[in-house]
C-alpha cells in the first residue's frame, strides 16, 4: 500500500535541500559519533539530525557529542532494537539521519508521560511544535515515542488531536534491543524515557510514505470479545491465549515457557480488519494464569480480528518494495533519501531464514538515494482515516 | 474467512469503545468512531455553543465546519480535497458529524453512523453526570487527604507526628515475621532544649526544632522513617537487625546534631542523647518505644552528647522506681513517713539548743529506711513539697510539745527545704499556717536549703525568701563548702546559720586543707554575723579541733543520732544535757 502526498506543481529546486546517513560501529562513543556524524558535519546547515542508538552505548555521552557538534540544529532520537542502513542491518550502533538546507524547516517538541496515564497528553504536547513551523507547501510530523508506555495508538491520537487530517504522521517506538526493560528518547540533548519527541518538518518538495507487512490471514475473522488496553483476553468468547494455541496448534514448551512463547510469537501477530486493509499488532507476552495475551498496542474490543501467519517471501519482499513504494508517490521528483523504519520482530523472521541482508538490498532504488532506519517496537505511518499505528510492518519516509 | 459485511465491523468495535467507567471516554469514543470507518474528522457541535470535541480538524478550518453545519452540507472542499460529511443529529439541534476524504459512506455506513449519533447522545448525558460525581469524589478524596495530613504531620518540622509514627511502628511491626524482618529504634531528646526557651525564646526553640527535624530528615531512606514524637523528641525506625548498624547511625546523629548552628542569627550548639533499642518478637509499637527511651534516659543521667543501646535491667529499674514511687504515695497517706530528731550542741556550753529534723520512712516491709533510700524518687515523682510540709509540720508540732515538758526550753528547730518547696507558690502559706497550728515560734525556726537550689533558682525563689524574712525564719545553708560558696549570697539573703559539710569535718586534724577550709568557713561566718554549725562530728578530736576555731554549734553521732520522737525526748529533753534558758544569741 502506499499513499502520498498531493503531487507538487512544479519541481522543487534539488539544490537546497539534503539528506544524509552516518554510521559506526565503534564502541567508543567519541569515536562512533565522529565517525557516524562525519558526512553531516560536512554540511553547514543541518535542519534536522536523529540519532538512532543502540542502547549499547550511554545516550546521554552520544546525545552532547552529536548535540556538540552539530551546533544549533534541532537534535531528537531513540534508543533502538538495531539499525539498518542498505544492505546492512547493525545491532548495537550508532546510525545519524540528518536532513538540511534552505528547502527545508524544522521545528520539534517534547512531551512526558507516564505508564499509568499512557502518551496521548504528552504526544499532543510534543505536537505543538507544528504550531511553530512556518510551513511550506508539504509538511510531516515525525515522531519517536518510548515503545514501553501504554498504548501505543494513543501516540498515533494524541498527536492526531493537534495535527489533524492536513499533516501526515511519521515515526516509531522506541526500543532495548528486545531487553523490553526501558527505551530512551532524546531531544535536544536530553535524555528522557516515557517521552514522545516530535518533529515537524516543513519542505518546499514532496514527502510520501510507504507502508507493507506482507503477513496473511490464518485463523477465520474473530470477534474481539474481551480487550483492556493492551491485554487481549477473549476471541470469540475464548480465552485469546487458547484460541492462539489451537490456531497456531502450537508445541508443548510454548504452551508453558513465557521465553519460548516469545521466540513462537515473533512471527505470529494478530491483524485488525479495518475497511480496506488489515493492520497488524504484536503479540509479545502470555499471561498463562489468566489466559491472556500482551500486544504492543490495543486490539480494540468489538473488532474483527485475525491471527496471521508468517510468509518469508512476503515479508521479504514487503521490506525490500516499501522504499520503492515510497518513491513512487514522490510525483515524479526522485527521492533524495529514505527513512526506513521496521519492526524487530521482523528482523527475527528474516533473521532465521538468512535473508535480512537481502532484504535491505532495496535494488530498486537508485545508489545516490541514502537510506537509513532502525528496528522498532512499533510504527507510526498516518495519511488517510486516523489511525495509523502499526506492529510488525516496515514503513518508508521518502523526502524528494 | 470472514465474510461479515464492513459495517457490522463498524458497529462491533466503536460500541464496544463505549465506556462510563471514565468521563475522558467520550474522546476515545469519537476517536474511535473516526478510525474505525476510516475517517479523518469527528466532531460533535452543540446548538447554540459550537464545538464540544474535535479530532483531525485544526483551528483555521473548524469555522468553515460549523458554517456547513447549519445547512448539513454532504460535501466541503478542504485544502483542495473533497470531504464528505455525514451528520448524524442528536438531541436539541446538537449533531455529530464524521468527514472521510476520497470514498463517500455507503448506505449501511450512514445508517450506522446515524444508530451511534444516539449512542453518542446518552454517553454524552451519563458521562456528564459521571464527570460531576468524580469530580464531586475528587474533591472528597482531596480534602480528606489534605485532613490526614494535617493530622499525621508536625506542623513545626513537618515531619510524621505522633499518630502517624504509632500507626506506622504498629504497621511494621505487623510486618515483622521473625528475627529476619527486625526493627530497630532510634529515640533522640535533645539535650537542655527547655534552656534554648528559656534563654533564647520559643521563637528560637521552635526554630531550634525545625532545623534538628531537617537535619534528621536527611538520615530518611527506603529503610529508614523519621517522626518527631514531641516536644524535642524524634524518633528513627530503621528496618534492621544490625545493633551495629544503629550504633554506627546513632553515633553519625550525635555528630550531625553536635556542631554550631546559626538560628535566628545567633550560634546555638546543643548535644543530643539517644536511646537505640531492637524489637522483640510481640513488641508493640509502646514497647519499643518505652525500652528506646529508657536506655535515653538512662544515658543521659550519665551526661549530654551520648547513646545507650537498652539493657533489660533498665527495664526492671524503672518498674522499680514505679513501684517505689507507689508505695511512697501510700506512704504520705498513710503516715509512714516520720520525723526523727538529731540534736545540735552548743559547742561553748555542751548543752542541747536545738533539733534537725530528718525525714524517715517506716517501711510496712523492709523496716526503717533513710532519705537516700528513698528521696530521689520522691524528688523524680514531685513529691519533695508534700515530704517537706509532713516533716515541718510533725517536727513543728513535737517541739512545741517538749517546750511544755520544759518549761522555759525554747529549742531551735532546723528542718531541710528542697529546691521544689523554695519555689514553690504556696510555701508561705504553709509555713505560716504550721506554725500558727503548732505554736512554734518563727524566730526558732530555720529551713535548710543546698547551695545550689538557692543560687540556681533564686529569681523563683526571691519572693519566698523575702517573706520568710518578714515572718521571721532564717535560712541555714545546707553542705556549706561544697557548691558555689558564693559570699554575695551570705549577705543578699538572710542566712541565719552555715552548716559546714560533714566531709570537710571529717578530715579535720588529718588533712591540712579541711583545717584550712574550716577555719575559714568560721572565720568568715564570724565576720559576716552568720553562726555555724558543724556537721558529721564523730570524733572528740574533731570536737576539740572545731571548739578551738570557734565554732558555735556540733552536731553528730558524738553527739547523739538521729532518733524518732519518743527517744529523743526522753533522751534529750528530759535530761541532764538540755540546756536551759539559752540566750537569744546563742542560737
């Protein structure tokens, strides 16, 4: 699927505008930043860096190196379960995004939550940096929350409240590298969790986004019969966990070991049907007692819902089109660079058959097209209805 | 596969949203609406008043909404792109309408639409009514915590009262399952607190206080709670079972409390004693907090500045105590305390001039007990007054008694004062009226007070002095030699009489220094128109020795003992040692 924005009159000036990907491996903080920064330092007008780290590193020391050394740009980033760069998935690096030039504008924001209270307050706080953006003809909120706080979708509606239909929504959930303990968010320097940084970003060229997950329906369409935030607890009046084993007919130490159950459900998520599309959610814990399982984000209760199957191929090619999807909304204007962002549990799938490399191979897209991502515990992509967040599906930013 | 149309899909998921469990539901409700039939706006518009609530629309085009609400246009162009509107009408003119860009709503989605506006109608009016209730419950909640704060915290220190450190203790002690889970206390009573009010002010005292709670607040951790329980006693409770760990944490507190402190502008420096006990399987939270401050207590009787973890003998000494200060009550009541009488010679002629009185108590059990058996209890328990006045009055009445049996015996009467009947308001009215029921004469009569209680608290006992003066009783300086020594009050007060300590008397003919000292004493005395009395003769030595210095009085077992009413005045009154018609100097 893909959706764009509305196609410019005319071509925008390719000069002013500039994206850039750094990247390093070295545990060295100082050395990994200078080494990750150094095609961005290059250019003197930087708009926008994100940092996208393993938690590996200590953020605080990369956050005021990056800080330090872009100057006055605006800063925001995450903690990450890995990062990906074409042709090359990285775990526990350090990879910089960063746009810049007259034809873009950056304002970006910050909001606290609370895991009790969730983050649509402190997503629709960080929104409000799209009131301080002179905007140009296409604008975007880019979001980066804590993938550990609540609710997901309440991301997606808090910043929604104050982005409305006009602005589309881009961005992901912070992760640990599947410690699933704490995600750390950044902005401007500061280091903060159960946060939700914002960035709206303003340009006078196209910006689209793509979305694919490439999972199919298993089960028949259930009917969500108990659901409390982000517990499933019934399907048809079943215990949920019953009805996954039974479709899923899973094996004895799944049924008792919660470290087997989470390896079994990296590749088995649950879908949403919703009008013309089905949008997935990520099963990562059972509650064996009570019969439960614990996803990422809601399954609203009254929904139709599936239990979805993993198809390599499918999910291979989702991750290797999505960027060319992207593009393809662009209106014509080639894409001078990518956000890639996809979720972990992808990463296990593609993992295990040996093909995440390949899928990163992208061999549709031009060289000079930089492309740079991380692995999340959820993505936000929002252009048409109003909701817009997603499990185990890879979403692509293409900014002409 | 499903094969249930999209709409059923529609209705399911937002009337499953439907909740009054919150009175923000209603925003999750249209959100919900919006997202489950793909939508870009929601909003519900009141008639008159406009928006209640609005998803996906921003300030700069909800005008443009509510101008097309009033003909309920199916169609609006916004930012180049139609959006089609579906209104869905509620009660009094109020609508909810729901925009999706690109695809307009099929029948079956605006007859669902329509079905979840009336929904949306009675959510709206319950959970208005929900919101007035919680708020109603908010406000409760919030008053009673504010109620159980003012009541369960000190308002000078604001740290935990009373209350609140009794219920805590009773909570943790609760807890405690066995010798794993143990507790320990820490009891801290600030050493002279009552000088700070007394010199400085309570303004300076209370500043005094906030300053030690704000101190002691930095020793509080997860393992460690920390109340005052009153006046200038606080307590630590500390989840352990290490007396190593107190000790070490006590000794850390005396440190941190001991240094210069600059309240209110002046440097106060004042020590603190601490008593640290460990719970015991079936302590309640009063036990713990009695054995904590019987080892304070105990401490500091020994000095300022130091701690003492509890002994269990503590315990037996104070029921002890308890038990002596009951039976000293009884005692009073019940006239086992009596006079016994010591007579005071003349050391020129050899005769009896005059009677100590000394208090004895007839014990029903453990025979007849002295005044150090006895007294600090008494004094302890605020006792000393009613000792005192039983003693004056039974001495009072006995020798008016023997001035019948002689006639023309006019014996001098010393009675001991402690430092509570000196200050004490009604001192003269009892003096007054003892002597108006016995008969005896001021003049004979003298109070023996100690250097100390005269010196120490002679602003209380000014006004008593004073009247004394005037009634005509004299003051004898009890264990002359031994405390201040002060000259000024020999001649600011009107001293009658110096007793001069038996320990110095003691030493006379043996030690140079008594000689010395004794000698002075009687030289100055003689000086200042004060008479002496020697007590603790025991030799004829010392006898000899305090003749030649001019002594005016002895008195001690040379001399005769100390013995009760009866004895005494067959011994002493019907004798050949009385001495008749004293001169009015000679005693």
């Amino acid at each position: 699927m893909t959706i764009s924005e509305p196609v410019p009159d005319a071509v925008a000036s390719a000069g002013d505008r500039w994206i850039e990907v750094g990247s390093s491996t070295n545990p060295e903080a100082e050395l990994a930043v200078r080494e990750a920064m150094a095609p961005i330092v290059e250019r003197a007008d930087a708009k926008l860096t994100i940092i996208f780290c393993s938690p590996a590193y200590n953020l605080a020391e990369i956050s005021r190196l990056v800080q330090a050394s872009i100057g006055s740009g605006e800063v925001i980033g995450c903690s990450t379960a890995g990062e990906l760069l074409r042709n090359n998935p990285m775990t526990g690096g350090l990879l910089i995004w960063a746009l810049g030039g007259d034809g873009f504008a950056v304002t970006t924001g910050v909001g606290l939550g609370d895991p009790a209270t969730g983050l649509r307050d402190a997503a629709q706080t960080a929104a409000q940096c799209l009131k301080r953006l002179e905007r140009k003809e296409h604008t975007l909120l880019f979001l980066l929350a804590d993938g550990l706080c609540g609710d997901q979708m309440e991301v997606v509606r808090g910043a929604y409240d104050v982005s409305g239909a006009g602005v589309p929504l881009m961005g992901g959930c912070a992760g640990d590298d599947m410690a699933l303990q704490a995600t750390q968010q950044i902005h401007r320097g500061e280091l903060l969790t159960h946060a939700v940084v914002a960035a709206a970003i303003t340009s006078n060229a196209p910006m689209a986004i793509g979305i694919a997950h490439g999972w199919e329906p298993l089960s028949e369409a259930m009917l969500v019969t108990g659901s409390r935030g982000t517990t499933l607890e019934s399907l048809d009046d079943r215990p949920a966990l019953d009805v996954y084993f039974d479709v899923y007919e899973a094996p004895a130490e799944v049924r008792n070991d919660p470290a087997a159950f989470f390896d079994f459900a990296h590749t088995r998520p649950v879908g949403i049907a919703r009008r013309n599309r089905i949008e997935i959610r990520y099963v990562y814990a059972a509650d064996y007692e009570r019969r439960n399982l614990t996803i990422f984000a809601e399954v609203p209760q009254g929904a139709m819902a599936y239990l979805m199957h993993g198809n390599s191929d499918s999910v291979l090619h989702a991750t290797s089109e999505v960027c060319a999807l992207a593009e393809q909304a662009l209106g014509g204007q080639p894409a001078r660079g990518f956000m890639l962002l996809e979720c972990v549990a992808r990463k296990s799938l593609l993992s295990n058959a040996g093909l995440l490399e390949e899928s990163l191979r992208l061999p549709t897209l031009g060289p000079d097209a930089t492309v740079g991502g991380f692995y999340t515990y959820g993505e936000i992509a929002r252009t048409e209805g109003s909701g817009g967040l997603h499990n185990q599906t890879v979403v692509a930013l293409a900014i002409a | 596969m499903n094969t249930a149309p999209w709409s059923l899909h529609v209705l399911s998921e937002v009337l499953g949203a439907f909740t009054f469990k919150s009175p923000t539901a209603l925003r999750d409700v249209v959100s919900r609406v919006a997202e489950a039939v793909d939508a870009e706006i929601t909003a519900i518009l009141r008639h008159p008043g406009g928006f209640e609530l609005c998803v996906g629309l921003d300030d700069q085009h909800k005008p443009m909404l509510a101008a097309a609400a009033a003909e309920r246009l199916p169609v609006l162009s916004l930012g180049g792109a139609l959006l089609h509107l579906y209104w869905s009408p509620l009660d009094g003119g109020d609508v909810m309408v729901v925009g999706r860009f690109r695809e307009d709503y099929t029948l079956e989605e605006r007859a669902l639409l329509r079905a979840m506006g009336r929904s949306i109608q009675l959510s709206t009016q319950v959970l208005a009514a929900l919101k007035a209730e919680q708020e109603a419950v908010r406000a409760e909640k919030e008053a009673k915590v504010l109620a159980i704060r003012e009541s369960t915290i000190d308002a000078l220190t604001s740290l935990p009262n009373r209350r609140y450190l009794l219920a805590h203790l009773a909570e943790r002690l609760a807890q405690c399952s066995g010798w794993r889970d143990q507790l320990g206390l820490l009891f801290i009573d600030l050493d002279r607190f009552k000088h700070i009010n007394d010199v400085y002010g309570h303004s300076t005292g209370d500043a005094y206080l906030q300053a030690v709670g704000e101190a002691l607040s930095h020793f509080r951790d997860n393992d460690t709670f920390v109340a005052r329980l009153a006046g200038d006693e606080f307590i630590l409770i500390v989840a352990t079972t290490d007396l190593k760990l107190l000790t070490d944490l006590a000794e850390r507190i005396l440190k941190h409390l001991d240094q210069p402190w600059v309240i209110g502008g002046r440097v106060l420096q004042y020590s603190a004693s601490i008593g640290v006990a460990l719970a015991e399987p079936g302590d309640r939270p009063q036990d713990l907090l009695d054995k904590a401050d019987l080892a304070m207590y105990s401490i500091k009787q020994q000095g300022p500045g130091r701690y003492a973890c509890f002994e269990p003998y503590m315990l037996d000494r104070a029921r002890r105590k308890a038990d002596l200060e009951t039976e000293i009550r009884s005692a009073l009541r019940h006239d086992e305390v009596i006079s016994f009488f010591q007579p005071i010679i003349s050391a020129v002629h050899g005769g009896v001039v005059g009677f100590e009185g000394l208090a004895r108590w007839r014990h029903p059990g453990r025979g007849l007990l002295a005044p150090e058996d006895f007294l600090e209890v008494a004094e302890e328990a605020g006792l000393l007054r009613d000792l005192d006045a039983r003693i004056l009055r039974d001495a009072c009445f006995r020798l008016t008694d023997w001035q019948c049996v002689q006639q023309g015996f006019s014996p001098r009467l010393s009675i001991n004062l402690s430092a509570a009947s000196l200050q004490d308001p009604v001192l003269i009215e009892r003096v007054a009226d003892t002597l108006a029921a016995s008969g005896f004469e001021a003049r004979n009569l003298l109070l023996e007070v100690t250097e100390t209680s005269l010196v120490k608290d002679v602003e209380r006992a000014q006004h008593n002095i004073v009247n004394l003066k005037k009634m005509g009783v004299k003051l004898a300086v009890d264990d002359f030699g031994t405390g201040y020594s002060s000259l000024r009050y020999l001649r600011q007060f009107p001293v009658g009489m110096l007793k001069i300590d038996r320990s110095f008397v003691s030493g006379l003919g043996q030690n140079h220094d008594d000689d010395v000292i004794v000698s002075t004493i009687i030289s100055m005395a003689a000086s200042l128109g004060i008479q002496v009395v020697a007590e603790g003769v025991e030799t004829a030595d010392q006898r000899t020795i305090l003749c030649g210095l001019g002594c005016d009085f002895l008195q001690g077992y040379l001399l005769g003992k100390p013995l009760d009413g009866p004895m005494s005045e067959r011994l002493f009154v019907r004798s050949d040692q009385l001495l008749l018609q004293l001169g009015k100097d000679d005693f």
